[in-house]
C-alpha cells in the first residue's frame, strides 16, 4: 500500500514550491543586494545607505530617500509576481525600471525574516509603517513608527531557510562578500546623482566604511570616487570609432556595409602598460544597466592581452543603444542580455580600441627613448 501511495501525482505544498523557486531567483548574497539597491534606484532615491552585519549573513539594512511605499501597497508588496511596475506583457518592451518581475521581495521574504518601514510621500500624517512578513509574503505585523519619507528594507539570517544554502553561503562568506561590493560599485559607476554608502560589522568591532560616494553626475568623476584619482590617470577615455575597417567587419563575417551607428560608447580603460594582475576590476552596462556581457568582454579583453599580454585591463563602459535592441529578459538576474546584432558591435570595440592602444603604446615607446 506504501509503494503505491508513492506513485500518486500530488501537487508539491505551495510554500515548498515558493521556497524551492526563490532560491533560483535570489542565488547569493550580491542578488539579494542588487535586488534591493534597484528597488531604491526604482523608487527615485537620491540617496541610498546600506548597512551589514557580518558582511550580510547576518543582516543586510538598505535605506533610501526615495518614494516611499502607498499604503494600499503593503499587502501585495512580498507576494510573488506582485509589482507597482508593469501592467501589460506590451510594457515589456519599454521597460525602463530595473525591476518588473514583481519576484525579488517575494523571494528574500521566502529565503530571510523581511521587515519594511516606509512613508509613502504622499503620507502627511508624517508617521511611517513597519510591516514584519511571513515567509509565504503575508503581512505577520504591522506597526506605525517614525520614519522620513523613504524605505528601509532589512533582511535578516539570509539563507536560513535553504540549509545547504546557508551553510555554503557561511562557508564563503569573504568571497560572497567582495563579489557584492564589486556589484555595488557597479551601481556606483553608472548611477547619476545618488548617494551611495556600504558600511559593514564584524563581532563587538565599530562598523567599517566599505563605499561611500557622493552623487556625480559624469563617469569620471565617478570612477575617481570609487577607486581615486590614480586609477583614473591609469586609463584612457574610450572614443568611438567613425568607420570600421573591412577586415575587422570581415572577421566578425559581417559584409562591407555592415556598420551602423547603433551603439553609443562611454567609456574608460587601461592604458597598454598599466592594467592589473587580475581582472576584478571590469564594469559594463547596457543602457544604465549593469550586466555581465561574455563575448563583449571577451573581445576588449582579447584586444587588450594583443597589445599587454601579461596585463588585464580595468574597463568601465557604458554602451548606450535603443531599447529594442536588447532583451533583459534572458535570466532572472537580469544581468545577461541578449543584444541585437552583437557582432556589429563587437567590431566596433575592436575598430575602437585597436588605434587608442596603438596610440597609447606610441607614446609610452617614443618617452621610453628619449
Ligand atoms: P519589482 O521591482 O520587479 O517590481 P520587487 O519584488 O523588487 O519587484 O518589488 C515589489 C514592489 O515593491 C515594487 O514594484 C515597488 O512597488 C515596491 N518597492 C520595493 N522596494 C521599494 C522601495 N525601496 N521604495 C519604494 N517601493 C518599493
Ligand atoms: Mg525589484
């Protein structure tokens, strides 16, 4: 009788299946942050504090100045699929939020303990709401507090209810933890006019300053902000090519006429011989978003071991293209995208930055023997 009772088709308990899905939605502890830091960029903060316990094991507290959440909102707020963002599958096309999927709240409420204080702008009896959720996304408790217009989110014991998770999550922490500051700095590089500070605790110490940037409004700045101004004087402004040569086009297989102004480059990368030992350093971002874009990091990293072999270069690029041109949709954390007509792209880095190396190297070569 066991045996056959094994053999019936039964529908796996809602909350397991929540639990089991958001833990492909929230993978470590850098998309937990991501997630978070979006949601603040979403909500049109210009400032945005975030403070960790034990590098976000323990605690991970994100602070903004921006909107505020309305209180008909609440409910919804930590259920799956829930979102003040997208209405109509159509709006896909013109998303210009990082967040439409209406999943990461959802997923840290399933995966950590999630409380929200908020006061909505729009609130003018001046007190804000802490709202304390189940894992399933229901409101568990619901107080009023004093809070300025904005949001804190705060995620507590990331992971705890994913076992293995948690304890390979405990195991790399120090890992875990440096990739996310990469992530943020990412933010910090592409993000105009926000206020960006990281701080993080260990043990009985006072809390260390991991980011802070004040809000500039131009990449350079930026990059001066959160690496200095010696890295920046390390680098060379990366301009666009006007025309592609027909054996970089031909190496991509495109035809001769191939190249169209599709794509815009800002950008900044290392001087031949000044790179660095590893490559930590790489940022690009698609339209504002920052992303992880194999084949095009493959082709500047390539370019550049052509003219430093032993070097890796620091880049940050933004490369700016109509919307329809890329799907953001590709994975849940968005930062692989599908572009449209990639390989005209790629040769355009590679027209791009071949004559600024060669340029650059020129220099280094007509300094080194005089
Ligand atoms: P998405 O960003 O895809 O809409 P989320 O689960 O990240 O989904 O957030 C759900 C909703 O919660 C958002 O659509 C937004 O309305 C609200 N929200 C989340 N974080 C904030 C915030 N920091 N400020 C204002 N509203 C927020
Ligand atoms: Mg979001």
């Amino acid at each position: 009788e066991e045996k056959q009772r094994a053999n019936i088709i039964r529908p796996i308990d809602r909350g397991v299946v929540h639990q089991i899905c958001s833990g492909q939605v929230i993978v470590t502890l850098s998309t937990a942050v991501k997630e978070l830091v979006e949601n603040s960029i979403d909500a049109g903060a210009t400032k945005i504090d975030i403070r960790l316990v034990e590098c976000g094991s323990k605690l991970i507290e994100i602070s903004d100045n921006g909107s505020g959440i309305e209180e008909s909102n609440f409910e919804g707020l930590a259920l799956k699929h829930h979102t003040s963002k997208i209405t109509e599958f159509e709006d896909l096309g013109s998303i210009s939020t990082f967040g439409f999927r209406g999943e990461a709240l959802s997923s840290l409420c399933a995966l950590s303990n999630l409380t929200v204080i908020t006061r909505h702008k729009d609130n003018d009896q001046k007190v804000g709401h802490k709202i304390e959720y189940a894992h399933g996304g229901t409101i568990a408790s619901r107080t009023r507090c004093a809070r300025e217009c904005g949001t804190t989110v705060i995620l507590k014991d990331l992971f705890y209810t994913l076992p293995v998770r948690h304890r390979e999550f405990i195991k790399n922490l120090k890992r875990e933890f440096h990739r996310m500051v990469n992530v943020l700095y990412g933010y910090c590089l592409v993000v105009n006019g926000v206020r960006i500070s990281c701080s993080n605790v260990v043990g009985n110490g006072r809390p260390s300053e991991v980011i802070a940037v004040p809000g500039f409004s131009t990449m350079r700045e930026r990059i001066v902000a959160v690496f200095g101004s010696k890295q920046l004087s390390s680098l060379i402004e990366i301009k666009q090519t006007d025309a592609v040569p027909s054996e970089i086009l031909s190496e991509f297989g495109l035809p001769e006429e191939a190249y169209e102004r599709k794509y815009e480059l800002e950008g900044y990368i290392s001087q031949p011989n000044q790179g660095r030992s590893s490559n930590d350093r790489q940022f690009f971002f698609i339209n504002s978003r920052p992303c992880d874009p194999a084949k095009i990091s493959r082709v500047i990293n390539e370019v550049y071991h052509s003219f430093s072999r032993s070097q890796n270069p620091f880049v940050c690029l933004h490369i700016r293209t109509n919307r329809e041109n890329v799907d953001i949709n590709v994975t849940p954390d968005k930062r692989t995208l599908y572009v449209q007509n990639e390989k005209i792209l790629l040769a355009i880095l590679k027209a791009t930055l071949i004559p600024i190396f060669t340029a650059a190297a020129s220099s280094y070569h007509s300094l080194s023997s005089q």
